[in-house]
C-alpha cells in the first residue's frame, strides 16, 4: 500500500502515518516469515546437496545385509558357546578333538537347549571313547598297605586294633 493511495482518499496525515505504521508491522512479520523459511530452505538444500548422488534403495540393501550378517554370526557365537558347554558338561578331553565327528548342520540352539547334540555325542562316546574322561573315581588310599582282594585289614592293622581293645582305647 502506498502513501499517496490513502491521501488521495482524503485521510488526515496522522490517519495514514496510523495505517501506514500498522502495515509496516504487518510486512515485518511476512519479511520475518519468508527470512525464517529461506533459511530453512538454504538449509535443507545444503543438506540434501551432501546425499547428491547416493543411493538410498543400495543403502537400505546394505543395511539389511549387515543386520542378516550381525545377527548370523551373533547366532553362530551362541550356539558355539552352548556347544562348548555341552562338550564341558560331557568331560570331553579336547573339544577340538570331539568337534570334526560331529554334524553342525544337525545341531541346532533352541533357547538354550541343544537339539540334535546328545545323539551325536552318544554316538561319538561309543566309536571314540579315548577322547572322552573315564569316569572311574580313585580307589580311597588311606597310607596303610591293605591286603587281599576285597580290602581287608592286613595283620599290622589287626594288632594295632588288638592293642587299643586291650588298653580300652576303642577305635
């Protein structure tokens, strides 16, 4: 709006000074919004000028392969560590040993159990014994030399229990 549009209307100065002032605060606001949205504007296209030429369906491919990759090999290491277990639990010698005589393709983690393991194991303990500990306790060894098969107390430990019955000592 201009000045001499409102004085050829026939309004007194301080009218259009009035209106004038009133649009000024009007057109500053607008200019204050179009300032505020090319900047916004400068900014995103400098934004989008630093993905000029990228590939966003190859990124999201990408992406999901790296997750599929992440999360395969999260599994291996879990079932790996549950194997490893298992073969503890089993009192293998080596697990490196007991490992090529089974089939990974059967075994496989559900939770934290293993499925498919214990038959292999079972048939790995049968055909290859040697690699798995004997579960075969020592024989109790109390210093004294004891005689005949089934243990029983040989002639210095029948005197020496002679003697405590003679001085009451019991045993």
């Amino acid at each position: 709006m201009k000045r001499d549009f409102l004085e050829g209307m026939g309004l007194s100065k301080e009218n259009v000074d009035s209106i004038m002032a009133e649009n000024g605060k009007d057109i500053k606001a607008v200019q204050d919004e179009l300032t505020t949205a090319n900047t916004t504007i400068t900014t995103l296209k400098n934004t989008v000028a630093k993905f000029d030429g990228v590939d966003i369906e190859k990124l999201k491919g990408d992406a999901a392969t790296w997750e599929k990759k992440y999360n395969d090999d999260i599994n291996a290491l879990k079932l790996n560590s549950a194997l490893e277990t298992a073969l503890v639990g089993a009192k293998v010698r080596d697990a490196k040993a007991v490992k090529p005589f089974l089939n990974m393709e059967l075994i496989k983690l559900d939770g934290d159990k293993l499925l498919g393991f214990d038959e292999q194991l079972k048939n790995v303990r049968e055909t290859k014994g040697f690699l798995f500990e004997e579960d075969i306790k020592p024989a109790f060894k109390t210093g004294i030399k004891q005689s005949g098969a089934d243990g029983g107390n040989d002639k210095k430990e029948e005197a020496n229990a002679a003697l405590r019955a003679a001085f009451g000592k019991g045993e």
